[in-house]
C-alpha cells in the first residue's frame, strides 16, 4: 500500500512533470492501492488560503475531485498516528510531514516522497 506526499498528490493531478520516473512507475503499477491523509487536505487548504497555491476549483472541491479522478482513498487521522507523530525523533519539524510520516508508519505503508528529510526516518518505506 501507498500514502502519497501532499506534494506527490499534486503533482499527480496538476503537473505530472514534478513526479520522478520510479514514481511515475509506481502510480501506474499501483492503482487502487493509493492512499493520501485527511492531514494533505488540511495542508492544501492551508496553502490555498495563504496564496500559495492556486487551484481551479476550491480546495473542499479540488480535493475529493482529485482523489475520485486518481483512485486514491482518503486515511483519516488516528489518535495512534497523532501520539506516533508527536513521538518520532526530530529530523523534521514540518507538522504536516511528521503526520505523514506516522500515519504511514502505523498503517505499514510506504510513502510515495521526495523529500530527504522524510526518507531519513527509522521503520519507514519510501520511494521516489
């Protein structure tokens, strides 16, 4: 199983361009097994509503549309992937990545990155 990065998700519905090829690869090879947090919906909204994103459509419309378009389920935010977050060493400080980085850790996910710092983190799965 997959979690995607919020800005993996975006580049797969916006730009495919920002997607390596052994991402690219796996997004094909993978279908129906594509997951994305609920925290990648709040961090989108978020960054629409400070202008640094522009999106077609609003985010509470955006985000369920690209998700149907693309397979991919959405994972709500657990109280284990919270305590997990608050939890791991701090190689990150981005909160909306440490979310990531649990919630793909406490459901035995790997986690579709290309962030360094994330693929830097014990007992996780990345690829990019």
């Amino acid at each position: 199983m997959i979690l995607l990065d919020t800005c993996a998700l975006l580049w797969l519905a916006l730009d495919q361009t920002g997607l390596s090829l052994r991402a690219k690869s796996c997004l094909r090879e993978r279908v129906g097994n594509l997951h994305v947090s609920a925290v990648s919906a709040f961090e989108i909204g978020q960054k629409a509503a400070a202008g640094k994103l522009v999106l077609k459509l609003k985010p509470a419309v955006w985000f369920p549309r690209a998700c149907e378009l693309h397979g991919i389920q959405v994972l709500p935010l657990t109280a284990e992937a919270a305590l997990t977050a608050a939890a791991l060493p701090p190689l990150h400080k981005d909160p909306f990545d440490r979310l990531l980085i649990a919630t793909a850790i406490t459901h035995g996910f790997l986690i579709l990155t290309p962030d360094e710092k994330i693929r830097r983190y014990p007992k996780l799965k990345t690829l990019w």
